[in-house]
C-alpha cells in the first residue's frame, strides 16, 4: 500500500508539472475528475484489473468511454498506471494532484467535524476564522460526528484545532487521574 501511495504522489506530481508547464492546469483537473468517475464504477474498474484482458483492448474501452473531449496527456497517465498495474492508484493520484491544485491556488482544505451540522451563518464564521488563522482561501469538508458531543473539531493539512466537549472532558479525566 505504500509502494501504492508514493507511486500515485509521484504521478501527480508529474502531471502537476506538466499542467503548469503549458497552462492545462484546468484541463488536467477536469479530465482526471473524469477518468476518476469512470475508474469509480464496478465494470470499467474490473476491466481495469482483469489480468486476462490485453492492455491493447483495454486502451480501446478507456479511449471510447472517455470520450474525445477528454484530453491526451490525463488518459495517457491513466493508461500508463493501467499499464504498469497500478489502476487502484489512480484515486489517490488524483487527490494528491488536488492537493497540489489547492496549494498552488492557495487554497486549504479544512476537515470540520460538529456534533450538529453547522447553518449558514456559522460555516461563514468558521471560515472567516480559518481564513484569519490560516491566510489562505478556506474549502470545507463537513462532516457531523455525535460523539463530540458538542464543539468542532478541525483539521487542515497536519494540525488539529480540537475545541470538541469530547476532547475536554477527556483532558478533565486525564488530570483527574493523574493525581
């Protein structure tokens, strides 16, 4: 898995560079969102996988599902993965190649976990106060997680922003104990 991990890092980043390199950063992202889905459903991903089906057919059912709006240089990456056995790397190549998108955006995706789901006015405040701390555009990915209790938690990149009723009660319990 992670001989998997730094194969897919490495594939994005060189898509990355190449995106950059001619202005297709866009494009890149568009198309392998694409390829993505199609890699997502059950039969094209078992086409993927199928030692037995020569690479040559399986080219031709890639080129045709993906249709000719999507460009060369992602379906040939996605191809080459195929190629080498790696089609269940092709996920995480995509979320590393987002991630390079965001940085190179400034954008900083922030994982937000409430107890009760956040309405309009509180997502806006949460995002204005992590754009403050963080100086970058702010994307949240909600998620509502009952066993906080009550608070929200956060994670951008490696840190964590723990402000849950769970996390202090738990810190309460660890003094209580240590006495």
């Amino acid at each position: 898995m992670a001989r998997q991990q730094t194969a897919a890092r490495r594939y994005a980043e060189a898509a990355f560079q190449m995106g950059r390199a001619d202005g297709t950063l866009d494009e890149w992202e568009r198309d392998l969102g694409r390829l993505g889905d199609l890699l997502a459903n059950d039969e094209v991903r078992r086409v993927a996988l199928h030692p037995a089906i020569p690479f040559a057919t399986k080219e031709r059912i890639f080129e045709r599902l993906a249709g000719k709006e999507t460009a060369a240089g992602p379906l040939r990456l996605v191809l080459l993965m195929i190629r080498r056995g790696r089609p269940r790397a092709v996920a995480s190549m995509i979320e590393h190649f987002e991630a390079l998108l965001r940085r190179e955006r400034g954008i900083s995706r922030a994982l937000v976990r409430t107890a009760l789901p956040l309405d309009d006015e509180q997502r806006k405040a949460v995002t204005a106060r992590l754009r403050e701390m963080t100086g970058d555009k702010i994307e949240l990915d909600e998620t509502v997680d009952p066993s906080l209790i009550g608070g929200i938690s956060v994670r951008i990149g490696d840190e964590l922003y723990d402000a849950s009723v769970r996390s202090r009660l738990e810190r309460l319990r660890m003094r209580l104990t240590a006495v």
